[in-house]
C-alpha cells in the first residue's frame, strides 16, 4: 500500500471559521496534478480551500500516489515496476478508503467530499468497491471524468488511439513525468516569453479545452510545481475509457489475464448503481470542457437519472481547469457548493 499524504487546514480568520465543531470538507485533485494545483491563484479570496475554512469548514486535501508529496511506500524492498503498478482503480479502491478513515478517525464525522477530474473517477471507481456512504455525506463533482468516449480531437485522443501508453509499457517505462529535466526547464522557459500563451498551447494540445478564466499569475503559480508525475499504467486505464463508451476496470489486453484478475475474460463494468439513492450528489462542468465532455457527462447523468436525484450546474464557458483555477469561479461555482453542503444536515 502507498503511504498516503494529507494536509488539513482547520482555522481561518473569520469568527465563523473558529467554531469548535466543523463539518470535514475533502478535496480529491486530478490527473498529473497534486494538492497544490488547488492554490494556483494569486488571491486568497479566489481559493476554493480558503473560501471553505473562512466559511467554517475543517478542509482536508489529499496527494494521489506518485505525486511529490506520496511517493513513498511502505514496503522499502518495492521494486520500481511494482511502485508504479497502479491506475485510478487503486486509488479508488485502496487509497480513498484510507484518506476518509483517517479523516474519520480524527473528527468522527462524515466529509462532504469535493473531487475534481480523476478525483471524480477515482470516487466512481471506489462504489463497486466499499461503502462509500459509510465516510461520505456529500459528493461535488467538478469537471466528472467518468466517460470519455466523445472526447474531441486532441493529444490524449491521439494517445488513446495510436495506444502510446501500451507501446511506452512495453519498453519498460512505468511512470509518466512530462516536467522531467531538461524538459520541465525548457517548458518553463518557453511559458515565460512575453506574448506566449503557455496554458493555451499546453491545453490546447492536452485536448482538455481552452479555460476561459486564466491570468498570467495563474499560469506562473500553476507551471511552479505542476505537472506532476502517473504511472504509465494509469495512462493506459484512462486511454481504454476514451476508446470504449463504459466505465470499466483497466483491461489487461489478454482474456486469461483478465481472468485471472476477475474471474471473467472481458473488464467488468463499475457498477453505478451501488450508489446510494439518498447520497447527495452535485455534478458541476463545463461547455468548453474537451475531457469531461458535455456529451458523455449528459450520458451520464441520463444513467443516473433513471434511480436517483441529483443537482447539476452548467457553466457554457469553462474548460476543465476554470473551476478550480478560474479567476471568475468564486463568484460562479463556489457559492452554489457551498449551498449545496450547507443545504445537507
């Protein structure tokens, strides 16, 4: 197991943010990106964490695994294959649990659980597997990466579909850092010439849309300590998910081993419907989103909506990054969290 890191902001300034009792609020960042990514803003009042500990919430924020602040294990005898031998499914099933139990441990109460991006998918992942309902009150889903399969044209469509991760696997490569030196200073280099819209060129080749809300603060903070690292195998998950219009286990390419790994030859499915009817759900995207696509995100909704209720907002000009790192999101997205987990008793 990976020894997971966490960082718990539980006092503000305001006279609100100093009850003794407060509810736990979690949030799950996304892929290649750590518990910083949250903080790449230049203003205080522009930060959902802030905003949620001046409100009166005890704010925990988690690291994925292979990230800066998790790439440890406990066992000092692992190998660099098996370190890295992981995709969004353990961190669903394996990691989550531990992060909410050891938040659990510490204030005996529920969190009301805010994920963005992989930190959606690895909440969805995690249904088939435990109760979540057992550590959870509420769920936001920013950005829900859980179908892919209308994905647009862009660099994580053409790696999906040219299977650059298999090829990368099948070299010996296990983890992914795209800010390795020199890369990461070329990169930083090119992104501080003047005139160059670095988030532009770099999202607009990553296919996740271009984010309506950014500025040239943003860019310099964001570039500081992102991307961060994933394994080669994780790449590989979330490449099948583009290529297939379900929401599956990772599929290791050959009938036997699938079924030496769950008993059948094909990936199972998630299983969507282990989610409890009466766990509130908020899902929260965007039009300009290219990963969390509008299409797939109504699809769904659509196989949801069928069991449960649930509440949704539509932002037509963000992109995948604009609801955590837009400039405009504390005055369009964060006030209808917070009603949202304000609203849950």
């Amino acid at each position: 197991m990976v020894w997971p890191r966490k960082t718990r902001f539980h006092e503000g300034r305001t006279k609100e943010s100093q009850r003794a009792i407060k509810q736990p609020v979690f949030l799950q960042h996304g892929l290649v990106v750590d518990g910083r990514s949250w903080f790449a803003l230049s203003h205080a009042d522009q930060i959902l964490p802030l905003i949620l500990i001046e409100h009166g919430y005890d704010v925990w924020i988690a690291n994925t695994r292979g990230t800066a602040y998790s790439n440890r294990h406990v066992s000092s005898n692992l190998t660099y294959s098996d370190y890295w031998d992981f995709t969004f499914s353990e961190m669903g099933t394996y990691d989550l649990p531990a992060y909410l139990n050891f938040v659990y441990q510490q204030v005996g109460q529920k969190v009301h659980y805010i994920g963005h991006s992989q930190g959606t998918t690895m909440m969805f992942a995690g249904f088939s597997e435990w109760k979540v309902e057992n550590r959870v009150k509420s769920l936001t889903l920013l950005s829900p990466a859980i179908l892919l399969n209308h994905m647009p044209f862009g660099l994580v469509k053409i790696v999906a579909e040219a299977y650059i991760g298999e090829i990368a696997g099948s070299f010996g490569l296990r983890d992914l850092n795209v800010m390795i030196e020199p890369l990461g200073t070329i990169i930083r280099a090119i992104c501080v010439v003047p005139g160059v819209n670095c988030f532009k060129i770099i999202f607009d080749i990553l296919g996740t849309g271009q984010n309506c809300c950014f500025n040239s603060s943003t860019i310099e903070l964001w570039l500081k300590f992102q991307p961060q690292p994933t394994s080669i195998k994780n790449l590989v998950h979330w490449s099948q998910g583009v290529r297939k219009p379900v929401f599956s286990q990772y599929d290791y390419g050959d009938p036997a081993t699938n079924l030496e790994h769950y008993e059948v030859p094909e990936p199972p499915s998630y299983n969507l419907k282990k989610i409890p009817k009466d766990l509130p759900l908020f899902f929260v995207y965007g039009g300009h989103d290219w990963l969390s696509n509008r299409k797939d995100v109504h699809i769904l909704l659509n196989k949801l909506r069928s069991y449960r209720t649930f509440r949704e907002l539509y932002v037509d000009n963000y992109a995948h990054l604009d609801f955590i790192q837009g400039i405009t999101s504390k005055d369009v997205v964060y006030p209808d969290i917070i009603s949202f987990i304000r609203g849950i008793p």
